[in-house]
C-alpha cells in the first residue's frame, strides 16, 4: 500500500513533538478539517465520557480516543461504519489498496486510527505492516 507522510496539519496548526493523537490526525486528514478543528471536536466529545472499568482514563485529542467516543464523533459526522472483522471470523481485510474501497475512509487497526484516501495511506507513519494489518473496519462518508 503506498504511503503519504501527513501530520494532518498538527505543526502548522503550532504543536510541536511525538504524541498519540492518531484519531484527531484521521479526523483532520479524511474529513479535510482544519487540525485544530479536529482537536477541538474531539476534546468536545471528551468531556461527556463516562467513567469505565473497561477504559482507562478520559479521551484526549492529544493522547488517544477511545473507540466508543470516536464513534460517538464519526456519527455527528454522518460518516458510515463498516465493520470487516467479526468475532470468530479472523482477518479478512488487509491494509492492502486491493482489499480497501476508493475514496476517503479512517481505518480502525489494531490500537490505531488512520487516514487512507484512494487506497494510499496518510499518517505520520506506514501503519500497514506491509499490506498485513488487519482492519477491523473503516469509516466512510456517505456522498
């Protein structure tokens, strides 16, 4: 899968450094939001989390979302869920152009959110372990 390194507008936006924020630069990159827009619905969506045995700690823009949050986000999107991983089904879809569909999605991969615009990759790093990933589903904008 090609790959096309992307910060999602994160330094221009005036951060500096490493951080986990993989959800907000997905966001930023497919929707072709502003970063700092991104950053900002994020930690939006944050605040209204309930405390869990199962997640540890609040979502933050800049240190990681937890899934059912960014759900909660892709859904005042309008963007679509497709699920492609099912319990006792194993990986059937790769992070492979082949296997992925045209357009803009966010892949959910393993502890990761990333952008693939028309099959290429856009993160701050190759995500795809070589087209081996599994992606257990992907968000979609419906036209």
């Amino acid at each position: 899968m090609k790959f096309n390194q992307n910060d999602g507008g994160r330094a221009a936006a005036g951060y500096k450094g490493f951080t986990g924020d993989c959800a907000t630069r997905a966001l930023a990159i497919a929707a072709e939001m502003p970063y700092q827009e991104a950053y900002d619905l994020v930690n939006k969506f944050s605040k209204d989390e309930k405390p869990s045995k199962r997640r540890n700690g609040k979502s933050s823009a800049r240190t990681g979302v937890h899934t059912h949050t960014f759900r909660k986000i892709m859904d005042h999107l309008e963007w679509r869920w497709t699920p492609l991983m099912f319990i006792g089904q194993g990986c059937a879809v790769h992070m492979d152009a082949d296997e992925l569909p045209g357009g803009r999605l966010i892949c959910r991969v393993s502890k990761h959110f990333t952008a693939v615009i028309d099959g290429v990759i856009n993160d701050s790093h190759d995500c795809s372990r070589e087209g081996k990933r599994c992606v257990y589903g992907y968000w979609a904008k419906d036209n």
